[in-house]
C-alpha cells in the first residue's frame, strides 16, 4: 500500500512550466533593446564628454591668444610703427580621414543659394560664397615691454638675465611650420630652417596641382606670435639704410634658427655690439632708418617703376599694367625678412612661415614654447577700414545738420586680397603733410583725391579732409577647432581695435 501512495504523490504532485519559445524571443528582444539603450547612451554621453573636453581647452588657447593680441595692440603708436597686412587662403582638408577622402573645409561667408549646384566638399576650387581657410599674416611693432625668453645663461649679470622688461617690441602673427626635435648624439636641438621634414601648411600635394591642398589638415594648423626685443643699432650707417648694419643684423636673425625656429637656448654673437652677445630673441634695429626706408622715396628716383608705400600702400606687392614694380625691389627684401622665412625648391614654391613649432617638446627645449600660440586655428583672418573712407571717422558729417561719427551704414570692412600685402607707414604730421602736398598734382600722385570730404558741404581742401596712414580700425577674425576634430563646429572669436 505504501508504494501505491507513493505513486499517487508522485503522480499528483504539480507540473514546474519551463519558457516557451515565443517568452525566449520576446526576452532577447527586450534584453537586446535594454543594451542598445544603454550603448547609444553610452555612446553619446562618450562623445560628449570628449567634445566637452575638447571646447574647454581650445577655449582656454583661443583665450590665451585673445589677451596677448589685445594686449599687443593695446600699445601700439601709428605714428611709431609700421602696419604690415598680408593676405592669403589655402586649401585644405579638416582631419587626415577628410584629406584621405579628397573632401575640402570650406567657410561658408554669404548667401548659399549664390551656388546652389556647387559642392563645397568636393568641389575643387572655392567658388561664390565659399572660401578657403585663411592664413593671413599680421605685423606691428608695440611699446609693449616684455622680458626677454632666452638671456644668455654666460651672462648672469645682463639686463636680460636680470628679467629687466624692455620695448620696443616687434610681434609677427601667422601660421607656423611644424617640426620635430632633432638628436645631435648629446641633447635635443631645433631642427635646421632648411630641413625638408618641417612641414609646411602651404605645401601642396603637387607643384602647381590646381587642387593646392595643404599636406597638413587644418585642424593641425597653429597660428604662432613671433616676438622680437628691438634694440637700437650701435652702428647704423645713415648713408644706405638698406644696407646698414641694423638690417643685416635683422635679416640674420629673422632668417636663422634664432627667431623663425623658436631656438632661444642660446644667445646670438653681434660684432657690431661691441663683441657682446645678445639672446636670440633680441634684434639690433635702427627703427628710424626702417621707417624712412618705406617713405616718400628716401634713395631712389621717383619715376614709375618705383612708387613708395606712402602713396599706394595697397598696390605694394602688386606690378603694373605695363609690367612696371610698384616698389624697389631691395624694400621689398627689407619686408619679406621682417615678415618670414621662406624658400623655394623643386617641389615647393615660395614656403612662407613665421616660426616653426614642435609638435612633440622634450624636456631640453621646453624654453622654446614661447612660439606655440594658438593650435587648431584653421582661420586667421586681418580686415581693415581704408583710411581714405571718412565715414569711419568720428569727424564725418552724413548730412547737413547730422552729428558728427554718425553713419547711417555698416562699417565697410575690406578684406587683405589673397596674395596681396599692404604696407601701412607710420602715421606721422610728416608723411600726412606729404600727401596734404599733392593734392595739386604735380608729382602725378593722386592718393590724396582718394581721400573724401569730412563735409560733404564744404569745398574739397586740405582742411577738410582726414588724412591718416593708417587704416582707422583692424577686425581679426580666428576659427579654432582641437586637433583632433572633434568639434562639430570651431570656436569663433573676433576683436575690433581702432587706431585714433
């Protein structure tokens, strides 16, 4: 009997219910839904974090570069410097997988529908609306005083070693080259200014390609400030400024390792300094013979072949309709050293840059990052308002019984045409009494007609008009991305600083 029951317990004792098929589906649907969830917000909140740690330090050098511009320009005497705008575009790519791929970064500045069947990617010219990232080039000098980067650790007791903060200052913005340090078997030094491994954003895939695509992406570009402690010439000689010893000494240091390469851990030797050694970031300079070498035709013929800046500043790098150089050639010289270094090869045309940066900095050559300003910046672009536009003076009067400074217009800003450089003069009494001289015609000048009435009421005199050299105001314009990319869309920041 009791193995009967036992066979009824076990017969009657309740059936366990396993999944189904269909249960296990709809679970691994769920589950599967469950984790892409959580991966697309894995995913997103990755890229976030890294988008936010990318804004935040390309921020904080786009600051940086913000307060060392403003505070340059904030020192500035016009009638005590010159006023150096150069333009230039260059096509590029943003990334490596972008210059892989052929597709181009390109800044929308108008109206798209300009182009509607233009593709800016692929489209191997900028057209319309759309251009090329700028690299413009911006030089001044400023009373800004600063120590110098590199005193001559043999000379502990220089004003130099001592930290003492000296003026006049002559600062060059622009893109850098990109290099790397170099072993010599004992400590790392700058690569040399002719080595063909420093990489060049104006270098193009092709010479002459008619694509001209930068072998660097732009977001591997880094806009650089070259600072330069002027000290006055010890020995000038007054009867040839161009060949004086101030610029030759200029032209040495602007084109050696000294200031185009950052080199500042060594001091450079100066016979005409009375055989003492001045840091690599210090240039003997006779600032007056300088400025009088871009005047009113200082040591040459006034004829057409030769037209100085003072009178066409606009038309300074450019030839004539007959073929005629609108400036001496030696001048020319004298701007192209106080601008870059450049050189020419068989590959390359013209490599212009204003420092090269090292990429990766050892220990030995930390001194020399005083060069590395504003990495990622894939735009740097200089306008002006003309001097010859009185609208833009505080002066104008519109219209009779109008007050004065006011338009009822946009300030015109005029961009630095691509491969154009403008020389501004110092704006001194002098050399505006010199244009105020021409208003006759005599010398076939007609810039002083350039420059329109104050009052449009009252007759075309001297007096009323407001005659600069200098452009009344520079706008300057910087897009910055991180160099990886990883920004959607770049940092765009602008400063406005007026010269009155």
């Amino acid at each position: 009997m009791r193995g009967r029951a036992d066979n009824l317990f076990c017969r009657w004792r309740p059936r366990q219910r396993a999944f189904t098929l269909i249960e296990m589906m709809v679970s691994l649907g769920v589950l599967t839904l469950a984790l892409g969830v959580v991966g697309v917000v894995f995913s997103v909140t990755t890229k976030t974090a890294r988008q936010a740690s990318a804004y935040s330090e390309a921020l904080n050098w786009v600051r940086q570069f913000m307060i060392q511009l403003e505070e340059d320009l904030e020192h500035v005497d016009p009638s005590q410097s010159i006023l150096v705008l150069a333009g230039r575009t260059q096509a590029a790519a943003l990334t490596k997988e972008d210059l892989d791929g052929g597709k181009f970064y390109r800044v929308l500045l108008g109206n798209p529908e300009d182009e509607l069947n233009y593709d800016p990617e692929y489209g191997s010219v900028a057209r319309g609306p759309y251009s090329d990232p700028r690299a413009d080039i911006l030089m001044f000098f400023t009373n800004r005083a600063v120590p110098s980067a590199a005193p001559d650790p043999n000379a502990p007791n220089s004003v130099y070693a001592r930290g003492a903060k000296l003026s006049p200052l002559q600062v060059v913005y622009g893109h850098a080259a990109l290099g790397e340090p170099v072993w010599d078997g004992a400590a790392y030094q700058m690569p040399d200014p002719y080595d063909p491994a420093i990489r060049h954003i104006v270098k193009t895939e092709y010479f002459n390609s008619p694509t001209n695509r930068s072998l660097i992406p732009a977001a591997e570009w880094h806009l650089t400030r070259r600072a330069t402690i002027i000290e006055p010439d010890p020995d000038p000689n007054p009867s040839n400024p161009l060949i004086s010893h101030s610029l030759e000494t200029m032209y040495r240091l602007v084109n050696g390792v000294a200031l185009v390469d950052g080199s500042y851990n060594a001091a450079q030797w100066d016979s005409g300094d009375n055989g003492n050694r001045v840091p690599g970031d210090v240039a003997l300079l006779d600032l007056p013979a300088l400025f009088n070498t871009f005047g009113d035709a200082p040591f040459a013929p006034l004829d057409n072949n030769y037209l100085p800046a003072i009178w066409w500043p606009y038309g300074y790098s450019r030839s004539g309709a007959s073929g005629a150089v609108l400036r001496d050639s030696d001048v020319d010289y004298v701007l192209s050293d106080l601008l870059y270094y450049q050189h020419s090869g068989s590959d390359q045309t013209f490599l212009k840059h204003i420092g090269t940066v090292l990429e990766e900095v050892p220990v030995q050559l930390r001194q020399n990052t005083s060069l590395h300003m504003l990495p990622g910046c894939v735009w740097f672009q200089i306008e002006f308002l003309m001097p010859e536009d009185p609208r833009n003076s505080f002066e104008y009067l519109p219209a009779p019984g109008a007050l004065a400074g006011s338009r009822s217009d946009m300030p015109r800003w005029y961009p630095v045409e691509h491969g154009e450089t403008y020389l501004f003069v110092p704006d001194t009494q002098e050399n505006r009494n010199v244009i105020a001289g021409l208003y006759d015609g005599d010398d076939g000048q007609d810039r002083y007609l350039d420059f329109a009435a104050l009052d449009p009421n009252m007759a075309l005199t001297p007096d009323n008009k407001r005659i600069r050299m200098w452009p009344y105001a520079i706008r300057i314009t910087v897009r910055v991305f991180d160099r990886n990319g990883t920004l959607d869309e770049p940092i765009v920041r602008t400063i406005v600083h007026r010269f009155e």
